[in-house]
C-alpha cells in the first residue's frame, strides 16, 4: 500500500469507528425509552386485540405450529411444504387410523422426527409417535406391574446410595 491509500484507509476506518461510536450512544440513550415504549404498546387494548385475532387466524395458527417445531429441533428446507403436508394428512401414516386435531387423544395428530438428526420422517398418530420413540431409545415395553416393581427397586435403591453418601460424609467428620 502506498502512503495515499493508506490515509484513506485510516480516515475511514476512523470514520466508521466514530459512526459506530455515536450508534452505541444513541442506543444505550434511548434504549430504557425504547422499552417503556413498547411495554406500553403491549399494554394497549387495541394491541392485545389485534394479537389475539392473530393468533386465531390461519397465518397465525401456521406461525405458532412451526415455531413449535423449530423449538422441538425438527429440521426442515421448506416448513410452508411440511406444515401443508400436516394439514392435508388425515389418516396415520404408520397405522391408518384417523387424525384428530387438537391436545387430547391417542388418534390426535403429531409431527414424528429423528431426536438425534432433528429430521423429519411422517405425521403420525400420538400412540405411533410414542411407540417409535421408545424404539429409537431402545426402551423395552414393560407390563406395568414390570414397570412398577421396577421403578420400586430404584427409589429403594436411590435411598440406599443417599444414606450410604451421608454416612460416608459424616465418618469423615470424625
């Protein structure tokens, strides 16, 4: 570099820095305003309306479901595609049985992804989902007096360790 290109560099090297400088000032001295703003903003009941039939439109049902999902780690190049899929689907992939919408049931609707990889693999039914689960975790399926004899066993086991590590701290006292 000759000494002509490296005082331009310098001059705007100095400009962005003070460009930076007064962007930093103008944040931390508006940013306690900016917040009251908002927070206010949000208290209105026009806003709190307005929200609220969003929330209940389609485009706002849309955005809430694959927020979810995001938050579940599913991956996925297209979620406008994979949210269509989901709306269309109405039997299990897995089982054939008939989705329901909503919370409750064994037959409601749910996206099945891969925990480890986040990838999607089918629309299921709640039961299927479940099941799938366990098999990739290698869960066996127990009866449940298995389940309960077992989960006894642990609890007493759990007792035994926490009694074994308070004595073994109180010897160490002595």
């Amino acid at each position: 570099m000759n000494n002509k290109q490296e005082q331009e560099y310098l001059k705007l090297k100095e400009q962005n820095e003070k460009h930076k400088q007064r962007c930093k000032n103008n944040y931390y001295k508006n940013h306690e305003e900016n917040l009251q703003k908002h927070a206010k903003a949000r208290q209105d009941e026009e806003y709190k309306l307005m929200m609220k039939k969003y929330r209940e439109s389609e485009a706002g049902i849309k955005s809430a479901r694959i927020s979810c999902w995001k938050q579940m780690g599913v991956i996925s190049d297209d979620y406008d595609v994979l949210y269509t899929k989901y709306k269309e689907t109405t039997q299990c992939e897995e089982c054939n049985v008939e989705l329901v919408e909503g919370n409750k049931g064994k037959n409601k609707k749910t996206l099945d992804h891969d925990h480890k990889t986040g990838a999607f693999r089918n629309i299921v039914c709640c039961s299927c989902n479940v099941k799938r689960g366990n098999d990739d975790r290698g869960v066996v399926r127990k009866t449940k007096a298995q389940y309960n004899e077992n989960r006894k066993w642990k609890r007493w086991e759990q007792d035994f360790r926490l009694k074994w590590d308070l004595k073994k701290a109180f010897n160490s006292f002595k």
